[in-house]
C-alpha cells in the first residue's frame, strides 16, 4: 500500500505508514468506524464514504473500482455540475453619485433584501454580494434535480423584483440585469 502523505510502500494490512505516521486506512468522516473494502456508505452512521466509484468506472481520483482511495485529513475536492446567477443594477453608479450615501446605503441594503429572498425562494446559496452586484449558486453544497431552472426562474424574479424597488425607492428607471450559467466545476466538500 502507498502512503499518500510521503509515497512510500507499505505493507498491504499496514493502518499507519512505517516512513511517516500517516493513517492508511479509510475511516468515515461522520463517525470515525473503519468500513469494510468497497463500501460506499457508513454501516454505522449511514454516511457517504468518498474514494469508492460506480461499478465499471474510476473514480474521480483515478482509484479503480472496488479500491478505496488514501485518507484525507482535509476537504474533500469533487466534480458537481453547478449554476451560477450573477445580477447586479444597471446605471447604479450614476444613481449613487445624484444621491445621499445615507440614500444609496439604504437603496443596496433593501436590494441585498430583496436579492436575498428571492435567490432563497429557488433553493440558491448567495455566494457573495460585490458592490451593486450579486453572486449566488445551485448545486453545492447540495444538488438537486432542477437546479438550473431555478436559477433561472430566480434571475428572472430577481430583475422584476428590482423594477418594484425602484418605484418603491422613487428611482424611477432603476433596473437589473443578470446572467446564469450552467456547467461541472470542481468544489470542496467540507471546506
């Protein structure tokens, strides 16, 4: 067996490397019981185990089927097909320099609200807001089935949303624009 901290071989029932100390053998994450070869999921707490593929496939680390990949101390990386909605306002920074900062703090605070909401309502993570814009995401830390149409739907209640604030904030005209696109990135797990 090959350590994953140091490279170096060990025997194939050995729990900790002779060259480094480091563990060997997988433990689940949830519970710390060693499963048993090629299981997938925890018998003691039911948890998912990282490392073991689909039958007839590698894993996303390479390891073949039926092998169990090297134990990890930290996050986990993994592929996941996500959506990202990314919306921010049109004209802000003309809108901002017309009024008091007082008015324009209050203005975002309200669309970081109703951004908020609205990106909640379809299941979306705000990833983070950047100014006048912000960032939000389907898929991680949970994928379900549907998750780009959501965000769609989100992106566009989030732009008429903000039509109403702006009548409501007397910034007649006061719009947003936002894009969503779908495609596999990698994420940590447990980070």
């Amino acid at each position: 067996m090959i350590c994953p901290s140091c490279s170096a071989e060990n025997a194939e029932r050995a729990k900790f490397c002779a060259q480094c100390g480091h563990p060997l053998a997988r433990a689940c994450a949830s519970c710390g019981a060693v499963p048993s070869e090629g299981a997938r999921f925890c018998s003691e707490c039911g948890a998912a185990l990282p490392g073991v593929a689909e039958a007839g496939s590698s894993g996303a680390n390479g390891t073949p089927v039926g092998q169990t990949a090297p134990a990890s101390s930290g996050p986990v990386a993994e592929r996941r097909v996500c959506s990202v909605l990314f919306g921010d306002l049109v004209g802000f920074t003309p809108l901002s320099e017309s009024r008091d900062p007082e008015d324009v703090r209050a203005v975002l605070s309200r669309y970081f609200d109703v951004a908020r909401t609205v990106i909640t309502r379809y299941g979306g993570v705000v990833e983070k807001f950047i100014g006048d814009a912000v960032m939000a995401v389907w898929g991680t830390p949970r994928a379900a089935e549907g998750d780009t149409e959501r965000a769609v739907r989100a992106a566009l209640d989030l732009v008429a949303a903000v039509e109403v604030l702006g009548e409501e904030v007397g910034a007649e005209g006061l719009s947003a624009r936002a894009g969503v696109v779908t495609g596999e990135v990698a994420v940590s797990i447990g980070a």
